[in-house]
C-alpha cells in the first residue's frame, strides 16, 4: 500500500476518519462532498468498484459506501444521504451511473445532476424506492440453522 | 435516415435477456444504449432473510455459469468478518473449482462466439471439450452447475484421487493449443469477423473501468489472481494474460490463452493437493457483528461482494457487483461506427451475463 494514501485520503473533504482493517481501507465521511472525492480519486487513478446502499429506515436517511479499489487495496468511503439525497458523481465516474440507478430504484435515493436518471432495473409501475422498506435493517432470518425439525 | 433498430429483449444472439437500442444511419450504428433488468430477483434482499448456511445456497443462485464463484466470494468475505482462516486443502479444492468454471465459462463463451459468426462446427468442436470439463465438475461435486462446494471456512467435498482429473487436462490442453486456439487466432473466416471490430481503446477500457478479458483485451494487465491473490494462486505461480489491441479479436485471444493457462493451473494444483481438513470450523458458523469487502477473478472479471453481520443468524446486508455489472455498459462505445451485422459478435465478444448482472 502507498504509505501516503490514508493521509491523502483524510485530507479530502468531509472525511472524519480513516482506519485500515485487513486488506482495505475504510474512510468515514459523514460530511463527504462526492464529486470532489470523485474527482480526486480520478486524478490519482483509482477506480470505482460499485456503490453500496443501505437504507436506515422507511422514510429516514440511506448509508452510502463508495467503494474504489487500486489492483491490491479496497478503499471504502462511508456517507449518509442529506434528506435521501446526494450529488451525483455519474458525470466524473462512468460505473456509478448504472449504480446510482439501481440505489434509486431500489431505495429511492436521489442523486442530483445524474445525466440520465432512468430505472435500470425496476419494472414498469413500481415506484422508486420498491425494495426498501424491505431491506432497512437487519431482518431476523426467517428460519435459523437450528429451528429445523425432523419429520 | 436515422432510424432505431432494437435488439432484444429475447433474441437468438442474446444468451440471456437483454435490450440494444441502436440508431442506426444506414447500416452503420451511430450510437446505442442498453436496457438492462429483465432477469431481476431481488437477491440481495433475500439474502437478508437467510442464516449464514441456507444464504451459501442462495448466492450459487446468483449466476448459473460462475454459481462457484459468487459463493467463494461470498465465504471468503465472510470468513474475513469472522477471522477464520481456511485450511489448505480447502483453499486448494476452491482454487481447483473455481479455474474448471473458468474453462467451462470460457468454453462456453467461445462456442456461442463461433455461432455468432455463423462457424458452427468450430461450436460443436467446442461444446464438446466443454462437456469434458462439465464431467471433471460432476465426477468432483455431483453436480454439473451450482457445484454446493463452498461453505463459511472450508469446502463440503473433497477430491479424493485428484490424479484421476490429469488425463482430462491433457485432452483440453492438446485439443485448444491443437485446434481451438488456431483457428480463433488464425482462421481466415474467424479474423474476417473479429479484427478491428469493435474497438475498446485502452483509454476508453480506463474510463468505463471495465474488467476482466474485457479490460486485458484493451492492454489494462488487471486480474485480482495477480493484483491481491487469494486462495492458492500466489503459491501456483499465476502468469496474467494480456493484449493491446482492444478488438473482438483481442477478447478472443485473450480468453483463448487463459485457457491454456487455467490447465496449467489445475494441474499444479491436482498434483500438489495438500494434506489436512476440508473445514476450518465444525458445526455451524458464528459470524460476529462486522463487515468485509473481497474481490476474486470471476471468468467475467472481476466480482466485488461487500458482507456486512449484526452478529445473528444471518447477514444484515450483502452487496454484489458482477463484473458484467461494469463491462455491459462499455458495449455502447463499442459500437458506435460499427455495422449493424457486426453487433451480435460484438455484444457476445463481453460475454454479458445478465443473470450475474440483475441478480
């Protein structure tokens, strides 16, 4: 790992804290502003793997993990939505488009200024936002490992 | 005059399900987009109403080409969650698995190529070296996909007599550097259709952060079996391929040569198949609360899973990027300038999985 990457990585802004554990680096960012993020990872060659969205509540503010990688290290920058919106970075990073896309089907995260913000995988008549109030949380399992019966 | 031709959903160059809308000026393709979406399953959502057992099951469910690799992956993030490191014999089984679905994947791909382009005996030549690997992935697992190989800190079955695979190898290796290999590299027919089209600069492959033979084929030399190993490539020595070229031709050759270089693999791993345990861990897992990104080489490219646990039963959010998730978008470039009969080759040369892709 480029010894000066987790310096460099805090001074970009909104980041809070960087921490390595095991082979990747997580970046709490609470007050992060995407595009510049974007842009300086651009101008420094590392690229964006995908995008991780994970709602908090029904109606409340959605976690979001920006996750770029150099060819030996994860990179994973954490946010939050602002009243379930963030800056789009689709117009600095060609692969969050289809990701910002899906986010938005799937949980109804709007990202500003995305240049074509279609649904990408969410059927005619559904609204945006169709999976999450299924997916906020954790979801006990419907059955555990142990509550099999033998007939 | 422009006009719009629409390829798909269901078509008989699509191995799956998907939509090119291409506008068209004449016969030559000013520009395309895609529609994406048909095969969704909502999997990740299920994922959370699984325990750490029945979810494995679950994830082989994601692709039914590369079903190995996603739960390898899948249990490889989870291990690294709960710090369990799996037994060598495990990581070697795994790497045995994952390099015959890379063969079959790539078989698989060359075959539907060579229909594409209209070489049906090339197809049939080639689905039959595929089914000798399908047979070696059956004799080991019971299976012929979704191989229920993987579990959370080792593997569920071992292969007892793994010099028993070698003959196979050796079938595979004469028959692609004897016939597959040259007549994708050197057919007249075959070159006709491929060099040149469907170009991929490396500067583009840079911008649409594309992967796997996709990314090689466009001179980005990026493979996680080289970039971070994982399981037991680092000890077999794995050589990447690469080529500069950026063409269908280039794909071609690239996924040709990895071939070659996946028999390689399998038969150092066949012949140094270590000692000791399947598992790391008996009875069920515990996974405590934390959360892991990995990344391995799918056939495809490269596949990202991020795994997060609350410490329950179950995973409290899994998040899958397949690498066609990335390299079907690049088709658009592809395409532009490019005639409209040399479509169906170009959108197969990224071998899109859209299986892998919807989830």
């Amino acid at each position: 790992m480029d010894p000066d990457l987790p310096g460099w990585l805090a001074a970009l802004p909104g980041v809070a804290a960087v921490a390595q554990r095991a082979q990747a680096l997580w970046v709490e960012a609470p007050a992060l502003d995407p595009p510049a993020m974007a842009r300086a990872m651009a101008e420094r060659g590392i690229r964006l793997a995908a995008i991780t969205a994970i709602p908090q509540s029904p109606d409340g503010e959605t976690t979001i993990l920006y996750h770029y990688v150099t060819p030996a290290l994860s990179i994973n920058v954490r946010t939050r939505t602002r009243n379930n919106h963030l800056p789009s970075i689709a117009a600095l990073a060609r692969p969050a488009s289809w990701s910002e896309r899906e986010i938005r089907d799937l949980f109804g995260v709007e990202f500003d200024g995305h240049p074509n913000p279609v649904p990408l995988l969410r059927p005619a008549g559904f609204a945006a936002g169709m999976l999450r109030a299924a997916m906020c949380g954790p979801t006990a399992p419907v059955q555990s490992p142990t509550a099999r019966t033998t007939p | 005059m422009a006009y719009t031709f629409p390829l798909g959903p269901y078509h008989p160059a699509l191995e799956e399900p998907f939509k090119i809308n291409v506008r068209l000026n004449g016969e030559v393709i000013e520009s395309a987009t895609i529609d994406v979406g048909f095969s969704f399953r909502g999997i990740e959502a299920l994922a959370q109403r699984r325990n750490w057992i029945e979810v494995v099951t679950l994830i082989e469910r994601v692709c039914g080409i590369c079903s190995n690799v996603h739960t390898t992956t899948f249990c490889l993030a989870a291990e690294a969650i709960a710090g369990i490191e799996i037994p060598p014999r495990a990581a070697a089984i795994r790497t045995i698995i994952y390099e015959l679905e890379r063969l079959h994947s790539h078989l698989l791909w060359a075959g539907l190529g060579a229909e594409d382009i209209g070489f049906h005996s090339l197809f049939m030549e080639v689905f039959t070296l595929r089914e000798r690997v399908m047979d070696t992935l059956e004799a080991i697992s019971g299976n012929r996909v979704n191989y229920g190989m993987n579990c959370i800190g080792g593997v569920l079955h071992d292969i007892p007599d793994p010099a028993a695979h070698l003959p196979v190898l050796d079938v595979l290796e004469v028959a692609l550097a004897r016939a597959v290999v040259p007549v994708f590299t050197r057919d007249r027919t075959v070159l006709a259709r491929t060099r040149g089209v469907g170009l991929l600069t490396r500067e583009q492959a840079l911008e649409w952060a594309v992967v796997g033979p996709v990314a090689r084929a466009s001179g980005l030399d990026l493979d996680v079996r080289k970039d971070a190993p994982y399981l037991a490539y680092a000890a077999l020595g794995f050589k990447s391929v690469c080529q500069p070229q950026g063409d269908v031709q280039a794909r071609i050759v690239v996924r040709a040569l990895e071939m070659l270089e996946s028999t390689r693999l399998l038969r150092e791993a066949l012949r140094s198949l270590p000692a000791g345990p399947l598992r790391a861990t008996a009875g069920l897992p515990h996974i405590p609360a934390g959360e892991a990104t990995m990344r391995t080489e799918a056939p495809r490219g490269e596949v990202f899973y991020y795994v997060a646990s609350e410490g329950g039963g179950g995973p409290s959010r899994v998040k899958i990027r397949t690498p066609s998730f990335v390299n079907i978008p690049a088709i658009e470039p592809m395409l532009t300038g490019q005639p409209l009969a040399n479509l169906s080759i170009i959108q197969a040369s990224v071998d899109p999985c859209l299986s892998c892709t919807d989830r």
